[in-house]
C-alpha cells in the first residue's frame, strides 16, 4: 500500500501556520496533489478549521487537546482524509502552545504507522517578530525589550526550535535584508545543526522552496528534545484559552470588515487594561455562500491582520472567536462578553452567543513518548 505523505508544522501562537497550511494546499492541488489538512486545538468552534477550509481542500479536526495527547483522534483523521478523500499529501498543524512533538508524534508515528504515512521532516515556524522574546537572540534581533511572557512560556518557545528537523522563519517581508540576514545568523548559531529556510507564508515567497524541501524523502524527528513536564504543564497553564461562536443579525447594511477590526482593536485594549498579554486573537466571519473576514492580532502591539469580504448586505453571518492570552480564563471570558455586544451595538447588530468556552490547557498526558529516535 503506498503511504500517504504527512507533513507537520509546529510553532508558537501566531507564527503563521494557518497561513502557510492554506499556502501549500493550493500550491499542491495545482500540482495535481490530492490534499487533506488536519487542524488541532484544545476546544471547538476552531478558527483555524474554518479558514483551511477556504483552501478547498478536506479539514479534519482534532480538538480537545494535542496531537500528543489525542494519538489516536488524530490517526482516525488521517486515516479517514487518506480512505475517503484519497489524500496524496496530509498536512497538520499542532497547538501553538504545543511542544515534545518529536518524541510523542514523530517517533509513535515512524513506529507504529510507517506502512500508511511517510512523514517529512518537521517544520517549525517562526515569527520574525517573535524572536526577540528569546533572550539568547536578543542581542541580534535589536534592542532589548521585556518579554512578552514569563519563563515558562518561553521555555515551550524555545523546545519547539530545538526539536525542529527544519526551522521555518516566517514574515520575512517584516525585516530590512540586513536584518533579516542577521536573524539567520543568529539562528544559525543558536540551531548550527538545524536547517533553515525563509518564507513570507502571506505572500507565497519561498513556500515552494519549502515545499521542496520537506517533499523529499529525508528524515523526520531526527531529534527529541529533554522537556521538564512541570515547566512545560507551568507554561501551557499560563495562558487562557477562550472559543466562541455566536450569530449575528443586523436590519440594515453594515461594514462587516469595520467592525471586526473594531472587535480586535476593543478586545485588545481590554486585555491590556487588566494586564494581560496577547499570545493570539483570531476572529472569522462568515456567511455560506457570500464570503467571510478573517483577523487576527498576534500581540499586545501587533497591528491587526484582516482578509477576505463580506457584503454589506449580508445580515445575519455568523462569528468564531478565538482567544489564547496570559490572563485568568474567567477574566478573558468576561471580557469577550462585554466586548462583543458593546462593539456590535455601535454597528447596529445584535449578538447572540451559542457557545462560549474559557479554560487553561490541563498538563500534557501523551498517548505515547518514545525516549529514542526511531
């Protein structure tokens, strides 16, 4: 039986895997590629889902907790995108606040699954912007700053790059060539036995490079990291996660991309108000048939990303809200239900939520952790 092709991608909240996911879908169905995408997320109602789902390719998604720890939620998916959808290439993106993925992911994978998925060497994305919350490459990225978050959320940061088979710095169009050549550098130093390659996933630039690269038969979790489960379970613990859904009605005309960049830019005032930091805020709005927005923030300073359309006249979409911030979940909860009828007021349309979930991430269970490579 010939094996279908999986492709990873890791990285922290924000660094674009979404993106990059939709990127290479449509790159690889124009190559005639048969594509399936698996999305993955503590809860449901993922923002995630529904965007990949624009790409045109089959979305499986696995929520209620990582890869690692729902193994076999996510072979099921796999399973089922590669019988029904006779999916050529699988792609995945793993929690941002995920690490460990070598050892619990990579290596059962090889193990247990080698007859039905070939997997290619992880990728892990990063930010350019993000690097300088990492305080060895600080130095190189520019002045210094505070850190956005404690410890032990750089401590999961920082695992992720060390067990990437091939490290993928993303929003290179951000940075001057010269700072971009001395992020590489940097990199390059800190990773000196880690591929690198340097993509812009937004606008396409080196995503075929990419693609190349982890489309030749070269080997996957060819590393595990050593992962404290205490500092790691400290560092997932710190960020609140919130999903929601809700439908919209309006009796008359609205600019449906104004008030979701007035959504992110309230939401993120809010969270700045009480203290918080912003890991990621993503929002869609969509209704079947007409189109959608789609935005996000990736920081308390970050500007906000919109994409996508959506008539005016449409009058009764629906929303999914997405948040991941270091703040008690209650807090982050609150602030949501506040935010989203006072904003839309402004607008004229009413919200009404259907589903609203506000938790911190439980300490990692793998199915599976394998202490060698295989």
């Amino acid at each position: 039986m010939h094996a279908t092709r999986l492709i990873l991608v890791g990285g922290f909240l924000g660094a674009g895997k979404t993106t990059l996911l939709a990127q290479a879908a449509e790159r690889l169905t124009r190559q005639g590629k048969r594509v399936g995408l698996v999305a993955n997320d503590q809860a449901t109602d993922l923002v995630d889902t529904e965007i990949l789902k624009e790409s045109g390719s089959p979305v499986e998604q696995v929520a209620g907790g990582c890869f690692c720890c729902r193994f076999p939620d996510m072979i099921a998916a796999m399973e089922r995108l590669a019988r029904e959808e006779k999916a050529d290439v699988l792609i995945g993106e793993p929690v941002g606040s995920c690490t460990d993925l070598s050892a619990t992911v990579l290596q059962p994978l090889k193990q247990l699954h080698a007859r039905q998925f070939e997997v290619a060497p992880f990728s892990v994305l990063i930010d350019v912007k993000q690097v300088r919350v990492l305080a060895r490459l600080r130095r190189a990225a520019g002045p210094a700053e505070s850190p956005r978050f404690p410890d032990n959320v750089l401590y999961i940061y920082e695992k992720q790059l060390e067990e990437a088979d091939l490290i993928v710095l993303n929003k290179a169009d951000l940075l001057s060539a010269d700072e971009l050549a001395e992020l590489q550098a940097s990199l390059a130093e800190r990773f000196p036995d880690t591929p690198l390659v340097t993509i812009s996933a937004l606008t396409g630039d080196g995503v075929d490079a990419w693609l190349d690269f982890v489309g030749r038969g070269q080997a996957a979790g060819r590393k595990i990291a050593e992962v404290d489960y205490d500092t790691y379970a400290a560092g997932e613990a710190a960020l609140g996660w919130m999903n929601a859904s809700a439908r919209l009605s309006a009796a008359a005309a609205v600019d449906w991309s104004a008030l979701a960049r007035e959504w992110l830019e309230d939401l993120r005032a809010r969270v700045q108000q009480a203290g918080g930091q912003i890991g990621h805020l993503k929002l869609f709005l969509t209704s079947p048939g007409r189109g959608h927005v789609a935005g996000n923030i990736t920081s308390n300073q970050s500007p906000v990303s919109l994409r996508g359309n959506l008539p005016q006249d449409v009058g009764r979409p629906a929303l999914l809200l997405n948040a991941r911030v270091q703040i008690h979940a209650d807090r982050l909860r609150a602030i949501a239900e506040e935010c989203l009828p006072a904003v839309a007021l402004r607008h004229g349309v009413e919200v009404a939520v259907t589903n609203m979930r506000s938790f911190f991430p439980g300490r990692p269970q793998p199915t599976h952790r394998y202490q060698g490579v295989v």
